[in-house]
C-alpha cells in the first residue's frame, strides 16, 4: 500500500476506503481485459468502469498499467495454487489420488469460483489470463515470476503415474492438449455464466462440470493407437521432452 501524504494516522474508516479504490480498480480492469485483453483498454477507461474521480488513481495505486496486469496474474495463480495444493495434500494423506480422474478434479475445481459469492464480483480470471498468454505471452510468464504452480505440477506427476503405459513423449502431448482443452471450456463456461441477458442451461447445469472431468479423464486414460510414437521397428522415436508449464488459471501449458 502506498504511503499518503500525512502526518497523523489515518482512522480505519479511511484505511478500509482506500483499500476498497485499489480493489475496485483491479475489479474492473480484470472485467475489461477478459473482454477486451489489455491492449484494448486504457488506463482512462479503467478508472471510469471503477468509478473513481481521480483519473490518477490508477498510477496512485499500482503506478503503471502493466504492474496492474502483473498483480493481477498472480492474485488468481495465488489462489489456484493454494487450492490446489490443498486437494492435493488431502487426497496424498488418505494414499491418493487413485485415479485419474482424482487429479483431474484437483486441477478443474480450484480454477473456478474464484471470485467467491460477493455480488460484486464475477468469475473474469480465466478469460483475462487466456488472452493475456496469447497476446503478451512473455509479460504472462515473467508475472508469474516461476512461481505458483506447484500444485499444477504435482498433479502432472500422479498423472504420469496413472495414465496408462505409454511413451512419455505421448503423456507429455496429452498434457499440452489437456491444458488446452481446460482453458478454452472454462473460458466459455466463465463467459456464459456472467451473461444475464439469457439463460445459459449447459453451462449452469451441475451435470456440466462433472461430465467435463470425466471427458479429460477418457482422452488422459485413452490407451494409444498402435504405431503412435515409434519407428517401424516399434521402438519410441520421440524424445521425452516435458512441456513448459506455467500456471494461470488451470496450470496453462505454453510449449
């Protein structure tokens, strides 16, 4: 928090406002860059959308636009990691996960419901880091600093383990299209789900997400066709060359 201009301590009534300007400028840019990514929305009309009277308040607060952006990446990457850390660790302690599809809900269910059950919050994270990796591929990777995807990464090692055998190359592949798969279909839940100009039943349905973990769970446990990943002698021809994994919203794999 930046230090004000004062020679007395400010009362907890002015602590608690200015708290709440920072929030809501991070509130709205976050709406307007999983609408619009950060290259379509200025510095004015984030202020504006977070309906503060100074238009320096965004420079007050975070001093560039790109700090903000920084922030904000890791604010959602925190959480994420946290979650996901905590499934993990609860299904390690009980002799987990046993399944695949164990590990796939440790890594669909910490990445949704981030803005918790404040009406003045919606879920913008996924969409926002979605654009940002494709758009700005380098800033999203050095926000993250290399941090926060522990979790993500542990998930990936109980996968290797309970996948079916298979050349490491092949699982590292499925890995790269799983995260794929995981940001475009929570991306478009995301987005339906903070449309109120009509009903969206598919993606509100309880039935939507479980029958997304299980459609992971088929390609990640799919036995692999015969021939795939070996010379014509049957030998594995591709190297077992990891993916780069950086976490965003659902562990987001840049390869």
């Amino acid at each position: 928090m930046p230090k004000y201009p004062t020679t007395s301590k400010p009362s907890k009534t002015q602590v608690n406002a200015r708290a709440s300007a920072r929030e809501q400028i991070k509130l709205a840019a976050r709406r307007l860059f999983a609408l619009r990514g950060i290259d379509g929305v200025s510095v004015r009309e984030i202020v504006e959308a977070a309906a503060q009277k100074n238009h320096g308040s965004l420079t007050y607060y975070f001093g560039t636009k790109e700090a903000l952006v920084r922030e904000l990446v890791a604010d959602g990457a925190k959480l994420i990691d946290e979650r996901r850390n905590a499934l993990l660790d609860a299904l390690e302690a009980k002799g987990g996960p046993k399944s695949v599809q164990d590990v796939v809900e440790a890594l669909v269910y910490p990445s949704i419901g981030l803005a918790g059950t404040s009406n003045d919050e919606e879920d913008t994270y996924t969409r926002f880091i979605g654009l940002l990796g494709m758009s700005h591929r380098e800033l999203f990777m050095d926000a993250l600093e290399k941090r926060w995807n522990s979790g993500y990464l542990r998930a990936l090692e109980h996968l290797r383990r309970l996948m079916p055998e298979m050349p490491a190359a092949a699982k590292n592949q499925r890995f790269v299209f799983m995260g794929a798969y995981l940001g475009s279909v929570l991306s478009l839940r995301e987005a339906a789900l903070t449309d109120r100009s009509r009903p969206h039943p598919t993606w509100s349905s309880k039935n939507t997400l479980p029958h997304f973990i299980q459609t992971i769970t088929v390609m990640l446990g799919a036995p692999l066709q015969k021939g795939l990943f070996a010379d014509a002698d049957g030998n594995a021809t591709a190297k077992a060359r990891r993916p780069r994994a950086i976490v965003g919203s659902v562990g987001l794999i840049l390869d």
